[in-house]
C-alpha cells in the first residue's frame, strides 16, 4: 500500500485484543511498513508486538536521559524475549547539557521528536503504547487514525486497556515490573523530568512537574 492511499480502519477493531490489532497492522501495512515505538515504562507493548507478530522491530528514543531502570528492563525484555530491537538516537551534535534546565519543549524535540521523525521516515504505520487510561489528553485516543502531521496511521492496540488491564497482563505473562513504579513513579519518561506521583494525582502529573506541559511532542 502507498503511504498516501486511502484506508479504511475497521471499526472491528475497537474490541479487538491488542495482539489482533498488531496482527492487522503487520498484515496490512507488512514489517517493512511498520514501526512500533516503545518507551518501556512497562512491558506490556513490547509483549503484545513480540509475540503476536515474532520478529517485529520494537524502536527504542534514546534520549540520554533515561533512567537506569529503564535501561534494566530494556536488556531483560530484550533478552527474554529475543527482541529485535531498534534504538534511535539524537543527532550527533546533541550531547547531554541542561537545555532540560531552560527549554523544556526544544529539549524534547531534539531528544524525541526529531528522532521519532526519521525512525517513523518511510513507514506507512506507527505502533504506539498510547491508552486512554494515561489521562484527560488521551481520554479519546482512537484505536487507530491517520496521523495527518506524519503521513501515516497511528495505531494504539493497548488504547482500552486499564491499569488493571496492564497490572494482570503483566502477571499472566510473569513480566518483569519497572523498578520505579514501587517507588511511586506512574509515568516514567526521562529522569530530569519525571517524579513520583501523590495520592490521587493524575498518573502524569509526575511528568514535566511545575510545567503546563503535558505532552513530549510525539503525540500531538
């Protein structure tokens, strides 16, 4: 299929499971055409990619800043289950600085968002972690739509699932847990902007703390 073809998202997806969703999306769009973006805050994405569709490439943003937890859970996923693992760094001009400290949205884009846009170059479809349980700004997070900005479909397989949803997949399939999430922390991104959240905060509110920033750039 051409990137710029029309497609028509079965409604049928909207009950899917998340594996059935990935199945489509590779059937659809094939291997080549896919990329599937992970975080790993958690391992539910990288389980329902891998085993439903063996062999998919799973993206990792190496922004510099990601927590040695993440890192960890990275290499034990990555060696569980035999992941072929993408890792997609910025430019070579960005080092590590304190821009974080002064331009939190130009950091953001050198970090994420620029390196998103070439590891989404070329491809027809995008597979994100996004569920509409993360908060208020993703309460409507479609199942699957064609991301104008990107020329592409952004495909979210987990958007319906629950914090609870996530908490018994991870035990079902006896996956590893983030270290930090015991520590309070809801929503893990990089360590100079994430924190633990309080009681009864929003699961984001952890996330660009002091700021009205609530989104890295990548999903709007």
């Amino acid at each position: 299929m051409s990137p710029m073809s029309p497609l028509t998202i079965p409604s049928s997806l909207e009950s899917a499971a998340p594996g059935e969703i990935v199945r489509w999306a590779a059937g659809e769009f094939g291997l080549d055409g896919l990329v599937v973006t992970a975080s790993f805050e958690d391992a539910v994405l990288v389980h329902v990619a891998a085993t439903a569709v063996p062999g998919i490439e799973i993206t990792l943003l190496d922004t510099q800043y990601l927590f040695a937890e993440t890192r960890w859970l990275v290499d034990e996923l990555t060696k569980r289950l035999d992941l072929n693992l993408r890792v997609i760094h910025p430019l070579p001009e960005v080092v590590p600085d304190n821009l974080w400290q002064t331009d939190i949205e130009g950091c953001c884009h050198v970090r994420k968002v620029e390196p998103l846009n070439r590891a989404v170059a070329g491809k027809q479809a995008w597979i994100t972690g996004i569920r509409r349980a993360d908060g208020p700004t993703r309460a409507s997070a479609p199942v699957a739509a064609h991301d104008i900005g990107r020329g592409l479909v952004k495909i979210n397989p987990l958007v319906t699932f629950t914090d609870d949803d996530m908490a018994l997949y991870l035990q079902l399939h006896e996956l590893p847990v983030h270290p930090l999430v015991d520590k309070g922390y809801a929503s893990i991104g990089c360590w100079p902007c994430t924190r633990p959240v309080a009681p009864g905060e929003d699961k984001r509110a952890g996330r660009w703390s002091g700021a009205t920033k609530t989104e890295c750039g990548l999903h709007v």
